[in-house]
C-alpha cells in the first residue's frame, strides 16, 4: 500500500472514529461546552517528513476559527523550513473545517502554496486539545504535492498554539 493510500486510510478512520463522539452532550444546549475555539491564534510546529525525502520540519503558524454550535471553520498560513538534503521553505494557506468535543478539536484541512520551492498543495488533518484557556497542543499530518502530480511527501507534526 503506498504512502498516500495509508494517509488516505488514516484520515477516513480518524474522521469516522471522532463522529459518533458529536452525539455527547457538548454544544450551546449541553453541560459541557469546553474551550472556546472561536477567534485568532499563532504558534509554533516542529515535525518531519518520513515519506518522500526525509527531513526534519520546524515553522509558525497563524490563522482566525469560528465556531458555529460544535463545527469549526478557519483559515490557516503556515511558514516552515525543511531541513534535509538541503534547506527548503513551504508556505501555505489552508481552509479548516472540523467539529469540538469541547477541550479538543478534529479537523481536516486543504490549501495550496510552496512547497518544497514550487507551486503546489496540501491535505490532511489533525487534533488540538486545549489545556488552559488559552494554550492548546496539536498534532498534524499534511500530505504535500506540486500541482499537476500526486502527493510526494507526508509532513507530521506537533506544536502549542497561543489563542487570543
């Protein structure tokens, strides 16, 4: 199985895993609404690239939520640096969309911008679970490709985010 298959799988299990869960008492008529989700944010990543050319990541981020009841919509730009056979940037803006179970939003995410120094996309999904009220850690797998060919690589990765 390639490595955008078992992306692929991994996504469609952890999206199918986390939507039973949307049937808890969470939202504007439960008893538990947890952390709110809504508004700016900023922070900090460090990962790697197993698949495709290996390398280490590390880069900021910055994007605005909004929450409507449990479901979640934004708009993300990352600025990384790949440090591998050689030194290469990404930047990227990417729509979310995702659902709360209070302290902790699954979402997925798509976009487009530089990557690896060419034109190209991104896909892929990930968690955050906040632990204060305005601190959050999240983990993230992005698959990447150039327009006009198939995904390349699969970026991991894990950092806080700081919401304002």
């Amino acid at each position: 199985m390639s490595a955008v298959h078992k992306f692929a799988l991994a996504t469609a299990i952890l999206l199918a895993v986390a939507a039973p869960a949307n049937a808890q008492n969470y939202g504007p008529y439960g008893q538990n609404t947890g952390f709110d989700w809504d508004g700016f944010y900023a922070g900090v990543y460090g990962g790697g690239v197993p698949v495709g050319t290996t390398s280490w990541n590390v880069g900021i981020f910055t994007g605005v939520n909004v929450a409507i009841d449990s479901a979640v919509f934004g708009v993300e730009a990352q600025l990384g640096a790949d440090f591998g056979p050689g030194l290469g940037l990404d930047a990227l803006l990417l729509g979310k969309a995702g659902m709360t179970l209070g302290d902790i939003l699954v979402y997925g995410t798509a976009g487009t911008g530089f990557v690896h120094g060419g034109f190209g996309y991104a896909v892929g999904g990930g968690g955050e679970y906040a632990f204060t009220d305005s601190m959050s850690g999240r983990v993230e797998a992005l698959g990447l490709g150039t327009w006009g060919g198939g995904l390349s690589a699969l970026r991991l990765t894990a950092g806080v985010a700081f919401h304002l």
